[in-house]
C-alpha cells in the first residue's frame, strides 16, 4: 500500500494511475444522490492529503502566484496530486453522467443502480466505523448524525427556479458536501430542485451551466 506521502507527491506512472483511479470513483460516488466522494476518499486514503491539498491555497501560495514565483508555487501547493485526481473526478462525470442520465430514467435500471450504491453505503460505513474509536461520545454523535441525517433526507424537493445565483449558490452548498465524508452533494442538489438541471447540463456538454455550477 502506498505511504501517505506517495500520496501527496506522486512520482511514478502507477501513483499517478493509482491516483487518478481514485479520482475516478469519487467523481463516480459525486454523481449520484446519497453516496459522497469525499466518502470514497477518505476510504480510499486520501482524504487528509485532499484537505492538506486545499488548505494549501491560501495567501502564501497566492503572494507566489502573483510575484511569478512559480517554482516556489509549485514546490508548495501539491499540483500532481491534484491534476491526477482532478483528471479522474472529471472524466467519470464526463463520461458517465450520460449513462446515470438513462438509468435513473429506466425504472429497472433505477432500482438496480441504487442497490449497487447502497452497497458501497453499507461498504463505507463499516470503513468508517472500523476508523472510531467507539465511547459514550461517539455515541451520541452517532445519534446526532442519524437523526440531521433522517432530516435531509426526508426534506422535500425545493423548487427553485434555476437562475445563474440560484444554480451557483446550489454548487457551493454542494461543493461543500461533497468534501465531506458522509454528505451527498448530488443529493444536496437534489433537494434544492437542481439535480436534473445540472445532469442535464453535464450530459449536454453544456459547460455554460457547469461552469456557473
């Protein structure tokens, strides 16, 4: 298995297939409602580099950017890592949203493709539970969870008209969900009314709407 390091840094051909594989699934988990690609990397054990990843844009790497000092940028933001997962995430929504678009209207291929995802579910959470270390506090987040949990998703569909603030508010909330591990971003749209819209727009290569999202 790889270091967490390797991680970070890939060097080889193989992490950076490894890594872009791993992209891959998340972008394939970001894509339907109720499994979370931040699920999938925090399984796959890449979550803390992903966060770190993030975190490293911030106003040193900026000050970087705008002085031109690029070998610096590059030595302190993780571009490998997050070109190679990049890549992965954006071709399985690339590539696969057209097929999730036909399934989930077929009503067999809807039940089949949810039992696979519910799968992966079940699959993550005993992934994450092996990680807890189970006392009367885990506990009771558990319970805390469950229950903000039950609420979203027995929220109702919004229906919310889909303007360009409208449609980017509704990515940053899902942005937001889909970095944590637990949370669907697809179904964070899905209640805002705005899933169908998006899928659309990705299946159609309509990158005007992507691009707002």
């Amino acid at each position: 298995m790889l270091d967490r390091r390797d991680h970070a840094h890939p060097k080889t051909a193989w992490q950076h297939l490894r890594l872009f594989f791993t992209g891959f699934a998340m972008g394939s988990a970001d894509l339907v409602p109720g499994v979370s690609g931040g699920t999938m990397a925090f399984i796959l054990g890449v979550y803390e580099d992903l966060l770190n990843a993030i975190k490293s844009f911030n106003t040193t790497s900026i000050r970087m950017l705008f002085s031109l000092k690029i070998k610096d940028f590059i030595a302190y933001v993780p571009l490998r890592f997050l070109i190679a997962l990049g890549l992965g995430i954006g071709t399985a929504i690339l590539f696969l949203s057209g097929f999730l678009s036909r399934t989930l209207d077929d009503p067999a291929g809807r039940v089949l493709l949810f039992a696979f995802f519910f799968g992966l579910v079940m699959a993550s959470i005993l992934a994450v539970g092996a990680q807890v270390r189970w006392s009367r506090g885990a506990i009771i987040g558990l319970v805390i969870g469950a229950l903000a949990a039950f609420g979203i998703v027995n929220a109702l569909p919004a229906h919310i008209e889909s303007t360009p603030i409208n449609l980017f508010l509704a990515g940053m909330l899902a942005i937001c969900a889909m970095i944590l591990p637990g949370i669907s971003g697809s179904f964070i749209l899905l209640i805002l009314g705005q899933y169908d819209n998006v899928l659309t727009a990705v299946t159609n290569r309509d990158f005007v709407t992507v691009g707002i999202v």
